[in-house]
C-alpha cells in the first residue's frame, strides 16, 4: 500500500497537538490563567482566612479567656449573697405577736494567691487560643496549597485530553474515508476508533477530576480562580529558610504546644491556691416584734469558712496534673512531628527537582520517539499501531512532566510555608541562620521566586501528615490513544 494524500492527512491530524508539548510547561501552565484572573498564593490565602469558620472560633476563645482574665481582677472570688428569713408565732397558734425579719448579705473571698493563679490561667488560656489561631493558619496554607495544586493539574489535564480527543477525532474520520476507497485496511479503522473511544473517556474523566478540584477550591478560597504556585521558583531561596532550630522553635504547632504547657501549669498552680472553698464574710440585720422586747433591732457580721478536706482537693489536683501530664505529652509529640517534617519537606524539595529534570528529559524524548515512529510509519517501516503506541507514550510522559512541575513548585511553597516566609502568616521567626546544603534546580521558563519574612503554621499533634503530594497519577483507560 503506498503512501497516499489520505495518510498525510491522518499524519498531520495525529500530530496536531503535540507542537505545543515542546514548549516550556511553565509557559504551558501559565497561559492557562489570563493575568485578570491571576490570583497571588498571599493574597488567596488572605481571602480564605477572612472565610474560614475556625478563624471565628478561635477568636471567640481569646477573647473569653481574657474576659475572664479581666474578670479575675475583682476584689473578690464571686459575686455577692443575699440572704432573708421571716418568723412569727402564727404557724404554731399562740398568736403572740412574736415576729421576726432576718436579712443579710456577704461575698466570697480569695484564698491567698488564688486571685492572682486565676488570672495567670486566664491570660494564658487567651495566649493558647492566639496560636492555635496561627496554627491553623497554616493549616489552611497548606490545604489551599493541596487544593490549588490539584485544580491547576486538573485544568491543564482537561486541556491536553480534549485536545488529544479533537485529533482523535480527525484522525478517525480520515482512517474511515481511507479504508473506505480500500487505501487502508479494517484493523485500521477499528483501531482509531479505539483511540477515539479511550480519547473521550480520558477526556470526560479529566472533566470530573477538575469539577471535583475545583469544588475543593471554592470551599476553601469561595472563588474557582487558581492561586498562581508558579510564581515561587527558588528551591535554593526555601531551602535556605528551612534552618531546622530556628523553624521548630518558631512553629506554631510547637508554640501551641508550649502555651498548653503553660496553661496547664497555671491550672495546677490555682488548684493548690484552691485547696479549700472560698470563705465568705458579710453583714446581717434582724428585726422583731415581740411583746415587751428592748431589742427590737440588731446588726451584726457573718462569716462563713469551710474547712480544707481530701473529698474537694484531691479531684483539683488530680485533674491539674493530668492536664500538666497530657500537654507535655502534645509537646513533646509536637517537636517530634515539626523535626519529622521538615526532613520531609527538604527532601521532597531535592527529590522535587531531581523528578522534574528527569520527567522533561523523558517527555523530550518519547515527544521525538513519537516523531521518528511517524515518520517511519509514513514510509512503511512500521505498522500504524507502533505509531499510536509512540504517541501514547508520549502523551503520558507529557502528563507526568507537568504533575513534576507541578509538584515542584508546590514543594518550594510547601517549603516556605514551613519555613514562614509566606506573607499573611503572622509568625516573625527568629534569625539563627545556617548554611544548608545545595540543591540541584533543573532548568525551567519561570524564575520569579518570593522572598519575604514572615510565619509558618499547622498541623496539631496526631494530624496525618501534610506534604504537597495532592495530585495523583493520571487515569487512562488503557486503550492506545493518539
């Protein structure tokens, strides 16, 4: 069978979409997002922090801890008293004119210390519920992080497979005119039409992937627009904010954990200020009426002291040091967790870079594979099947180098936001600057990078960890594709 103007058609509708794949991805992904919906990772993050219902609570938190804070500073431990009594002679039918109102009021004291344990605990419950603010902060970076990374694959996964299903398409009805005037056989024809059905399949597949991504996105940022991750392309940039002592120190997960600490010390301290209940004095008035009586009218003071016993402290102190117990416990947990996690994140940063390097490299390759096995097909050197399967390599490849860069980018920022660098955060991390080791950068079109000052935050002790690993493997299914 010779070459005929058939097969330069199917040849040229085959290879249609792939010129662009030769191009930098940077440059692929950016023209995704026209620059009025270009949204900065800061200023997504600020827009999903002034919607996020935890935020709300956690301030309601500060703001009653301090309020009982303030509230501590009374001169006494509760608010007044009142007490009253009436008795006649009525009840009992003598009808004397025996008469009695009794009335008083008194107020609780402070046992010693026990004001000032009070308000320590107050104020330190206001400072834990300040960072557990930060940390879920930080938290929320790095979900939107997740998010963003997952809606922007799933975009550009939508454009390659309608893409790679348009030429599909053409490629069909030219296979289809072709075997029709007998220049190709039937196999042929079956065979594009089996790339067409696996082309619309991986096509409506990676509609659903980008609906879903992007449900996920307006929940957190209430906007489908993508935060734009490419901006951040300085590997050696995070790397260099990722100093381990000075990162676990300033962490608010850590921070969290420390103020816990505190608080709970604070409490065990108030319940051995406690070790009986409070006191209390006051002032109290009678007057009578009975036949003939002089005393008519007396007024007088009251106090009231129950005594320490085992039944009222033992539960206190009991209580307290559980909590003294359990929030180091979460410290402890909390270091182990930031440490662990940051050997996590500086290798996903190198092994980052050294996947996005080898997945251009094999892109690169398989894209001129595919060529080669093209034009070899066009003159009878292989059959048109070797072709497909060239091109669907390829096509994968393409897929995965852009998951590489993807990831890339996302490891930098997921770096950043360890390290506090992100603008928004509220940490201020202290400078003990060290020298990391270097890291190998593949070459990319995008070099822009962000070099702020500024704080990490969260993920509390126990939460599965959260690297930027949100996008997974491309689905396919499993039919040669053009």
């Amino acid at each position: 069978m010779k070459p005929s103007r058939y097969c330069l058609v199917l040849l040229m509708a085959l290879s249609t979409p792939y010129p662009a794949y030769a191009q930098s991805v940077s440059s692929s992904l950016s023209a995704d997002t026209s620059p009025r919906e270009r949204l900065s990772f800061p200023d997504a993050l600020a827009m999903a922090w002034a919607q996020d219902p935890l935020r709300s609570e956690l301030g309601t938190n500060r703001r009653s801890a301090e309020a009982r804070a303030r509230a501590a500073g009374s001169w006494f431990a509760g608010g007044p008293s009142l007490s009253g009594s009436y008795f006649d002679d009525h009840a009992i039918g003598s009808n004397l004119g025996y008469t009695t109102y009794e009335g008083g009021v008194s107020v609780p004291l402070w046992l010693p210390g026990q004001g000032n344990a009070t308000r320590k605990l107050a104020r330190a419950d206001a400072e834990a519920a300040a960072e557990r603010s930060s940390a879920e902060h930080m938290a929320l970076a790095v979900r939107l992080l997740d998010a963003s990374a997952a809606a922007l694959l799933a975009r550009k996964r939508v454009a390659t497979t309608l893409a790679l299903s348009s030429a599909a398409a053409r490629l069909s009805a030219n296979v289809a005119r072709a075997a029709h005037t007998g220049e190709m056989t039937q196999a042929d024809q079956q065979m594009a039409e089996a790339a067409l059905a696996s082309a619309q399949t991986d096509a409506a597949m990676a509609q659903e992937d980008a609906q879903t991504a992007t449900a996920g996105l307006v929940a957190l940022l209430g906007s489908p627009v993508v935060p734009d991750l490419l901006a951040f392309s300085a590997p050696q940039s995070a790397e260099q904010k990722l100093v381990a002592n000075t990162v676990e120190e300033n962490d608010p997960r850590v921070r969290t954990a420390q103020k816990e600490t505190a608080a709970a010390r604070a409490d065990l301290v108030l319940a051995r200020r406690s070790f009986m209940p409070n006191p209390e004095i006051g002032v109290g008035a009678i007057h009578e009426k009975q036949y003939g009586s002089p005393w008519d009218n007396r007024v007088g003071v009251n106090f009231t002291m129950p005594l320490p016993s085992a039944v009222h402290n033992a539960p206190l102190l009991a209580e307290a040091r559980n909590r003294v117990a359990a929030a180091e416990t979460q410290e402890t947990l909390a270091r182990r967790m930031v440490r662990q996690e940051l050997v996590q994140i500086r290798a996903r940063l190198a092994s980052a870079s050294a996947a996005l390097k080898s997945a251009q490299t094999a892109a690169q390759q398989l894209d001129r594979r595919a060529d080669l096995m093209e034009r070899s097909w066009k003159l009878q050197e292989n059959s048109l099947d070797d072709a497909l399967r060239a091109r669907q390599a390829a096509y994968t490849a393409d897929l995965v180098r852009d998951r590489a860069e993807i990831l890339w980018h996302s490891a930098i920022l997921r770096a950043l936001i360890a390290a506090g660098a992100i603008p928004g955060l509220e940490q201020t991390p202290s400078l003990r600057p060290r020298q990391p080791s270097a890291l190998v950068v593949p070459a990319t079109a995008e070099t822009d990078s962000m070099n702020n000052d500024a704080p990490p935050h969260t993920r509390q002790p126990g939460e599965a960890l959260r690297i930027p690993e949100m996008v997974s493997s491309p689905r396919s299914s499993g039919a040669p594709m053009p």
